[in-house]
C-alpha cells in the first residue's frame, strides 16, 4: 500500500492579533470542553429526545415494532409518553392488534416505569382521556 503524505494544516492567527513577537503566544482564553461539562448543564432532555429514549427502552424490554407516539406530556413525576406497539399482526393491517403503553421517564431520559393501558385494534378509534 502507498505511504499516504499528510499536510499540516496552519495555525489560526491569535483574536488579538498580538503575535509570538509580542510574548502573548498561547494566552488565550480556553476553550470550555464540550463533553463532561455540556452534559451537566444539561439536565432535562427535549421532547424530541424523551420520545425517541422511550421507544428505544420500550422495545427493548418488549421487542415489538412501534406503531406510532400517542402523546407524551412532562408532569410531576416525569415524562409520560404513550406508545401503540403492534402485538400481533393481521392481514388486512386494520386488524392489527395495538398495545397502548405508558412510560414514564425522568428528566434525563431513563425509564421508571411502564405499564400497558390497554389493547385495541388498528382500525378502532382512540378515544382521548385525561388522565
């Protein structure tokens, strides 16, 4: 195999504009880290983030395709999210049927608990419910 050749790539000007010649060669501000530090700053998670963590754990304690996110809403206790997993499939699919789950999740993203609220056929209609 050839030898690859790497160039070097230049050194970016300093902001000041004060060079080596003026002694102030590597005083610059540091950079703050983008691992460890950006993780505790940040605590809570987006929308976005809870409903993707909760399909992810959901299936993986329950290997089941996901049908769709009914709802997910953030209350007192967590992140609640509604998931329909298919558990059983039909030919037509409007005979699916659909386990509608709960889970509830903390504000980092870990699963506490969940439970199935019940099951229902693809073709019914979901009736909206405050809980």
């Amino acid at each position: 195999m050839p030898k690859r050749k790497h160039k070097k790539r230049p050194t970016p000007e300093p902001e000041h504009g004060l060079g080596p010649e003026h002694g102030l060669e590597g005083e610059q501000e540091p950079e703050p880290e983008h691992g460890l530090e950006s993780q505790q700053e940040k605590t809570t998670m987006e929308l976005a983030e809870i409903i993707t963590r909760a399909k992810e754990q959901l299936t993986a304690l329950h290997p089941l395709p996901v049908s769709g996110v009914v709802s997910a809403a953030q209350k007192e206790d967590g992140w609640h999210v509604t998931i329909e997993l298919v558990e059983r499939k039909s030919i037509p699919d409007t005979q699916d049927l659909l386990g509608v789950y709960e889970a509830v999740l903390d504000d980092r993203g870990s699963i506490l608990r969940y439970q199935r609220k019940k099951m229902r056929r693809r073709s019914d209609v979901l009736e909206e419910t405050e809980s």
